[in-house]
C-alpha cells in the first residue's frame, strides 16, 4: 500500500469514527418523562415548556395554525448552558422569526402568511428551563 494510500485510509477511518461518535452523542441525551415536556397546540395559541434539562440535544418541529399575519411571542426561560433556538416559518414557508430563548421578554414575528405555521425548537447540550408561548394579537 503506497503512502497516500495508507493515509487517506487512515484519514477515512478517523473522519468515520468522528461521525459514529458524533450519531451517538446526539441521540443519547433527549427529553426524557422527567423533564415534564408540556405542548398545548390550540389554534391561535401555542405554549411550550420543558424543565429540568440535562445536556439534552434534540430538534422539535410543531404545526401551529395562526389565522393571523403575526404572533407575540413570549418567552421566559432560564438555560444555565448550551444553545436553545426557536425558528418560526409561516404557512408559506417563509422565516418569520428566528432567536435564541435564552432573551426572555415579549418579541413580535414579522408578518407572514396566515395558516400553518410551523415551529421548530432546536437544542444543543441545553441545562435548565425552556417556556415559551405564541399567540395571535
């Protein structure tokens, strides 16, 4: 085996040990029962909350109908760690609102298409307390 042979073998070797390592660490740290996850999905109001986070990796997405263009969104949670996202699209697709839940206060989306929106949570190695709700003004 020439030189170059034997390090890109080396090199594929590594890169496919990093991703098995990677898939297992990503699955390994949900949002288990004791993390009391609660949804409350309703027409025009979508309220989500999780407690008790411990390294949690996971992405989340919901179909929410708004029969409005806008929501407020209001959040009010308290990570100690890691990176907790939440991404709004309208029903058209388009991105509406996009922010870390770390920032507690009351925000507004920008205005979109009324329908199913659809909303996606994204958390990465996350400790603490995630809340937060939508609702058409």
């Amino acid at each position: 085996m020439s030189t170059s042979s034997l390090a890109a073998s080396t090199r594929n070797f590594f890169l496919t040990l990093a991703l098995l390592a990677g898939a297992c660490e990503s699955s390994a740290n949900l949002i288990g029962p004791e993390n009391q996850l609660e949804v409350n999905n309703t027409t025009d109001t979508f309220q989500w909350q999780v407690s008790a986070l411990s390294g949690v990796t996971q992405t989340l997405t919901y179909t929410w109908v708004n029969n409005g263009t806008i929501a407020n969104v209001n959040q009010s949670s308290s990570p100690s760690s890691g990176s907790a996202d939440l991404r709004i699209l309208d029903a058209g697709g388009a991105q509406v609102y996009s922010r870390g839940l770390e920032g507690n206060g009351t925000f507004q989306t920008g205005a979109g298409t009324a329908g199913r929106w659809t909303v996606t949570v994204t958390l990465i190695k996350v400790n603490g307390t995630l809340n937060f709700r939508l609702q058409k003004p």
